[in-house]
C-alpha cells in the first residue's frame, strides 16, 4: 500500500530529480551522499506505515491483536469468547 513504488532507489531518484539542475547529483556527490541515508528512513517508514495501516483491519488481525480489538469493539474477552464457542 504505502511502501509500493516507495523503494530507498525510487524514493532518492524523486529527491535527486528535484534538486537544482546545476547542482552535482552523480553518486558519491555531496547531495547524493546525504539525500541517500535520508532516502533508506523513508522507505522504513512506509514499511511500518503499511504494518500499522493493516492493524485497522480486523480480517488480518491474529492472536492477542485480535482478542484486544474484538474486547474493544464488544467488550467481550478471549475467555468469554472461548467459553461460547465450545
């Protein structure tokens, strides 16, 4: 969702299109050099952006996720809930 086309290379290649024309973009370049570790924490942020963005649905919750948003949703806890299935 969030992190596709979001790659440390796509997210660098947009950071180095929009910078100055006359500026030294080549890598190993001073601006190269410090959008590039800048490029990486963005990717991971949009990893973790995709991680958080799936605990809103319930249908890819599992385990101690899933009892925590069924007990806040309808107050019923994972013993109760065990107790009317069986």
């Amino acid at each position: 969702m969030y992190s596709n086309n979001n790659s440390q290379k796509e997210i660098l290649n947009r950071m180095l299109q929009t910078t100055s024309a006359d500026v030294d973009k080549s890598e190993g370049s001073l601006t190269y050099d410090a959008l590039s570790p800048a490029s990486n924490e963005f990717e991971q942020i949009y990893v973790k952006l995709d991680e958080v963005s799936n605990k809103f649905d319930i249908s890819k919750l599992i385990g101690d996720e899933l009892a925590t948003r069924v007990y806040q949703k309808t107050g019923i806890t994972k013993n109760l809930l065990l107790m009317l299935i069986l």
